[in-house]
C-alpha cells in the first residue's frame, strides 16, 4: 500500500490489525517523502480503506488521488471547540487556579486520534506559559455534520490562550473596580 502519510507505522499497525485482519509481516507500507504535512497526513482516512478493499475485490492496483480543494473538505480539521474559562487570581495578579468548560467538537465520525486531542492532552496544555497551581478541565465530546478534528499544526497548543484572555479580562475589571 503506497500512503503520503507521516505516519506509515501508525497506518501498517491499523491496516493489518484492524482493517484487513493480517499479519503486520504481510503487509508492505511505502510513504515516499510527503513534504510539509503539518499533521494532517498522520491519519488513516477512509479512501485509503476502501481503495484497499477495491484493490482486493478486483485484484489489481487502484489508486485514490485527489485535489488539494477535495482535502479542504475532506481532511481532518483542527480545534473546533466552545470554552468557558474561570480564573482566580491573588490581589497581584498571580495565578491561583483555572477552571475550563469546553464542548469539543469531534466531527461526523472519529479519525485516529481524535479523542485523545480534546481529553488526555488538551488538560495538560491549558496552561501554556503561565504557572497554574490548580486547574480543572470539564470536556464533552459532540459528534456533529462536519469532518473529524483533530490534531492539526499542533495538538491543542492555541488553548494556552485562555489563561491570557482571562487574565486581560481579570484585569480590565481589577482596574474598572479601582477606579469607580
């Protein structure tokens, strides 16, 4: 099976486990240099399932090519969620705890690492730069009618913005109370 993935490990351990029911030994993944992929070729994705099933139904070769403008509708997206942040600060405005609701959005169906984007790593990256004794992250994961999200350019990394926009907004009203 020939795969512009990054991950073509990932892609032999799933195809062979879990698709075709083979050996990973019988099963020959070739991903020749994909160029910048920036995560979004380190999936497994439906055409290349189902160009696997033709390939056997017919007993040759097919190949699944398609237009950069067919994978901007069709690819796995990033980062598609709703926040709520609380924040507690000390009267010099020293972190003291965070508090995070989010409704992540996981797309029509699940892509390879989807959960673990929005549950086991958004938590601890919360925080970004800023030192958090206490935080608490509440997620729940909704199947909506767009593709699936997940990790994109990074796994989360643009959430360290919650603490720095509530900490602007904790602020702002710090200086509005002393002031009226």
């Amino acid at each position: 099976m020939w795969t512009t993935s990054q991950f073509p490990h990932v892609v032999k351990v799933l195809m062979g486990n879990f698709v075709l029911n083979i050996p990973q030994h019988k099963l020959r993944i070739v991903a020749p240099d994909v160029g910048g992929g920036f995560g979004v070729k380190q999936f497994l994705y439906a055409e290349e399932i189902i160009t696997t099933w033709a390939s056997r139904k017919v007993g040759r070769p097919v190949k699944w090519v398609n237009e950069r403008s067919e994978g901007f509708l069709s690819d796995a997206h990033g980062r598609d969620h709703v926040s709520e942040a609380e924040l507690a600060l000390d009267e010099t405005g020293k972190f003291l705890g965070l508090k995070v609701r989010t409704i992540a959005n996981m797309g029509g169906y699940l892509s390879t690492f989807g959960p673990n984007i929005p549950t086991n790593l958004y938590g601890l990256l919360l925080a970004g730069v800023y030192t958090t004794p206490a935080i608490h992250c509440e997620v729940k994961g909704v199947f909506t009618n767009t593709v699936p999200v997940d990790a994109y350019r990074g796994a989360g990394p643009s959430r360290g913005d919650l603490p720095a926009g509530a900490s602007r907004r904790c602020r702002g009203q710090r200086d509005e109370d002393r002031q009226g």
